[in-house]
C-alpha cells in the first residue's frame, strides 16, 4: 500500500457520529485530503485504518499495523471534513494498514456513501468475511495478492496467510464489483516465473485487471529487500510482462 503524508484532520464539531452507528469506532492513523492516483478515474481522499496482522518486509506504512487503544483520529472529525468537501471529489478510499480489521469499518462506509461518495477500499484480503459484508457498499477495490497463496509466507511472515487472501479473492469476484489485483514485486520474494504462474492463476479464477508493481526502496525498513532493490529496473523482463500482458484485459507495469 502507497506511502502517504498524513494529516490531521481539523474539522468543526458539528458532524459528531451518533455513537450507535459503531462508525465512531474506528481507528484512524491518518487522512489524505487529496489524491487523483489511488483511486482510478476519481479524485478522493484516503482514510488510513489502523492495524494489520501480517508483516511484509516491504510494509511502507509499519506505524500503522499495531492498533492503539486511542484512534489517533476521530472518525467524527473525518466525517466533518469529508462534508466540507462534498462537491470538490469524488469519492473516498479506506486503506491502511488493513481495513478490514476494523470491525467499524462497514458503519464509516455507510456514513461516507451518505453523503455522496464513491467509495474504493484497498485490502490486502486478511478478513474475508468483513470483506463481503462490506462489498455491497463498495465501487471498487484494489486487492493485493502477495504471491502463490502457497507461499504467503514467505512474504507476510504469517502461516497459512494465503488462506483468507484466496477467500478474499472470491468474495470479489462473486460480489461483482469493479477491481484491480495488484502484486508488490521482489525477486527475494517471488521469482519471475512464479510471477508468471501466479498471474495465469489469477487469469484462471476470473481476474482481469492486474498490476505488478515492481518493490519501491523508498520507505521500506527491510536492509536485505533494499539492497537488491535498487537494481530491479529490468526485471522480471519483457517476455514476461509480455506474457503477462496477454493474460489479462488490462495489464499495468508500474515500476518505481
Ligand atoms: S498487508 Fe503487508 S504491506 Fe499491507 S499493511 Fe499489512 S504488513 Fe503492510
């Protein structure tokens, strides 16, 4: 997940969430007022939720994966922000860390559809039965797929992980809503042609949007990814990008 300045949200107090919503519940590290690349087609602001269960050495946002007792953000003051902003964008995206952790994350998307908004939500698939009750409410997702959901592992530093990542992967596709799979890439953490099995698995299941992005240095605290991270400008190679292009209806490289 993207790397973000946070920001506090000042907000007036008249937009105080009714506490039996649950949506006052969640927990926030941070806000982005503004993006136009987070959230295909729509400008929008993200809301970053508290707390995730794995470990990815290439977390660029460890600071948010513990849950403090506190929400360092008030939901009601996000809400009040994003009231003040209806009309100059488009939609909202919850990131994180791992949205679906939050058990309030359903109520706040409630409350921000209320008032207009588009909503995207970026997950990593940790909570698939979150994920589907909330899919109803939701435009579009980015869902990350780490690697193989044999070798989740390897990459979340958590056992068994590819076991609700795949659930969460099914959960989107029988919802129907919009959605792009995205995969970090690191030749420490996935081969090339793991790379290339993995996106014709994807392709097999339904996927049709898929995005490699190839590991970013910047950011990431891990000293052994870093350092074979700088070199990556060639890599997997075009015959596989080129494989991977006819694989799906949309295939997007993005390198650092
Ligand atoms: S899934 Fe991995 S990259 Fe995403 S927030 Fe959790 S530890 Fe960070």
């Amino acid at each position: 997940m993207h790397a973000a300045t946070l920001e506090r949200a000042h907000a007036a107090s008249t937009a105080r969430v009714a506490p039996g919503s649950g949506a006052h519940r969640l927990k926030a590290g941070g806000l982005v007022p503004f993006t136009a690349t987070d959230f295909p087609g729509l400008l929008a602001a993200v809301v970053f939720v508290q707390g995730c269960p794995w470990r990815c050495g290439y977390c660029h946002n460890p600071h948010l994966q513990p849950r403090t007792t506190a929400s360092p953000l008030d939901w009601s003051d996000i809400l009040a922000f994003l009231k003040r902003r209806v009309g100059l964008i488009d939609g909202v995206v919850f990131s994180g860390g791992e949205p679906t952790m939050d058990p309030s994350l359903g109520p706040a998307i409630a409350q921000a559809r209320e008032l207009g908004y588009r909503i995207g939500l970026h997950t990593g698939g940790t909570h698939p039965r979150r994920l589907a009750q909330v899919l109803p409410q939701v435009d579009w997702v980015g869902l990350d797929i780490k690697t193989g959901f044999e070798q989740y592992e390897r990459v979340t530093q958590v056992a068994n992980s590819g076991t609700p990542a795949r659930a969460s992967l099914q959960a989107v596709l029988d919802s129907g809503v919009d959605f792009e799979c995205r995969t970090t890439a690191h030749p420490d953490l996935i081969s090339a042609d793991e790379l290339l099995a993995l996106g014709r698995e994807l392709a097999a299941l339904g996927v049709r949007n898929y995005a490699v992005q190839i590991f970013r240095p910047q950011g990431c605290a891990d000293d052994a990814l870093n350092a074979r991270g700088r070199s990556l400008r060639d890599w997997p190679g075009e015959a596989i990008c080129a494989a991977l292009d006819r694989l799906f209806t949309r295939f997007t490289l993005r390198q650092p």
